[in-house]
C-alpha cells in the first residue's frame, strides 16, 4: 500500500493505494536470476491455497524450476508493505507455509544444491532450513551466498558455511549480536563479518554504495545512479539475484557488486517488485547510460 505517511501507533492514515502482487525473497530473487539469464531451481514452500496456486504459475511464466516446492497445510506466506512518498518502506511478514520448511525438505533438495554453481539462502525460512541449505553446498561443494535477511543472530556453526555474506547497515549488527550504539562503523562491521565466516562479506549502504571485505582487504563500490526512487521494496533482492548471476558467471566479487548495484538502482526507479525486477537488456541499457 502506497500512502502519504507511514501511520505512527494508533494512528489511521487515509489516502493509500493498494496494490496486491506477488512477493517473497527466495521467490523474487529467483524471478530476478532467471530474467538476468540464469538456470534456476528454487525450494520454498506454499500453500493449497489461490496464492500458491498464482506462485506456482508464475514461477512457471519466469522459467524458475519450482519442482521441489513444498505445499503444506498452513496458507502461503504473506507480507504487509507500506511505502510512503519517498519510496522507504515498511515490512510486516506472515510466514504460513515457509514454517513448514524443514532440513529434511532441504535433504530433498541435495541434488539441485550438487549440481548448481552457486546456493542463495534467505533468512524468511526457519532456522533449521538455512543451516541444512547451507551445510549441503558446503558438502556438495558449491559455492554459497547468504542474503541474510530478515536478520536474526547466526548459530556459531552457521558461519564457517558461508561463502559470502550481504546484509545491509541494518542487519549487519543483529546478525553479530551487537546492541544498538555499538559504536562500529561500516569498515569495522564488514570486516568482522569475514573474519566470522572466513569468506568474503558486503555490506549493501543503499545510496552510499557497498562494502567488500575480503582476505586482500576493503573494497568500496560506488552506488549506481537511480534516478528519481519510486519504491525500495525489492531493491535487496534485485541486488543478490544479480550479484549471484555474476558471481555463477566467474567475475569477481568487486565487478559482480557494480553489476547488483545497477540492478538494485534499476529496481527503485519502478513501483512494486516484480515488475521492476530488471532482465539482461535492460540492466545492459542501465550499465551503457550511467547520467
């Protein structure tokens, strides 16, 4: 819903413009890769319901392999977003059915996770889920992404599984169990999450860019220009979907940061998710005209 202000608590405010469409991050950052040009299979779990129903056909219009979708009893997950004139938004998330996910469906899935060259895990799945997921690529030995989002603290063992880690300014704190007033700046978080998984980490700053740290050190990627903002909503998960487009393509992380970037800037120009998620000519119009 698309409204004049953000109502404070016990507020009403009038004047909103509703919107219904499809959602999700696993889902949206699914459709995002298969647009950029990527072989996708996606594992998430809907219900026996009209809005699992619309997912399954969209997944099927976009080219996502959705055979490994789980239907349970509980209704598909649903989310509340309001989006006020600046284009800043306001998330609230029923799971349903995403609760049904368990590390037995994500065993199920073992073979996809084999035989990909690169695992996304979002954090709208139970804990036991992303553990699971993540453990199989590093026991398959594929490479993985986590989009840790929304942010909850990590179980120690989560860590040493991560490839790549990108949570924005926001997260980045929860995910390493830091107060509010922690008093770390962006260079401090980043670098503390590579030394947490031994990987590599970006932390995504919106219009200041994005950070990089990696064993040779701290990268800065500039943001690409967007434009007027219509709507953030999505803009993160435009961003890893092309991030692990690239990454899937063998460039490194810096090139692939300035490729996600220029999705994400794309997506805010553009009301709604999926409609703004770019395809492959569109963000190669984007990259060819940066003014």
């Amino acid at each position: 819903m698309r409204l004049p202000k953000a109502p404070v608590a016990g507020e009403t405010v009038s004047g909103g413009v509703f919107d219904p469409g499809p959602g999700g991050k696993g889902s949206n950052q699914a459709i995002a890769a298969a647009r950029l040009g990527a072989e996708v299979a996606l594992l998430t779990a809907v219900g026996d319901d009209d809005f699992g129903r619309a997912a399954r056909e969209l997944w099927r219009a976009e080219g996502v392999d959705a055979g490994q979708v789980v239907t349970a009893q509980a209704p598909t997950m649903v989310g509340f977003i309001l989006v006020e004139p600046s284009g800043e938004n306001r998330i609230a998330i029923a799971p349903g059915a995403l609760d049904a996910l368990d590390a037995a469906a994500v065993e199920g899935f073992r073979a996809e996770i084999a035989a990909a060259d690169l695992l996304v895990v979002s954090m709208e799945i139970p804990e036991a889920a992303v553990v699971a997921a993540l453990r199989t690529g590093r026991e398959t030995g594929t490479r993985t992404v986590l989009n840790p989002a929304p942010a909850r603290p990590l179980p120690d063992d989560c860590w040493p599984l991560i490839d790549v880690i990108m949570p924005n300014q926001t997260e980045a704190p929860v995910l390493l169990g830091l107060t509010d007033g922690h008093g770390l700046g962006d260079e401090d978080l980043v670098r503390a999450l590579r030394e947490r998984t031994g990987g590599a980490a970006i932390l995504t700053r919106g219009g200041a860019g994005a950070l990089i740290a990696e064993d040779s050190g701290l990268t800065h990627v500039p943001p690409h220009p967007a434009g007027t903002v219509v709507d953030t909503t999505g803009a993160g998960d435009s961003f890893t979907a092309a991030l692990a487009v690239a990454l899937a393509e063998g460039r490194p992380l810096k090139e692939a940061a300035a490729f996600a970037a220029a999705a994400g800037a794309h997506t805010v120009t553009i009301a709604g998710v999926v409609p703004a998620l770019p395809t492959r000519d569109q963000l190669a119009a984007r990259m060819g005209n940066t003014s």
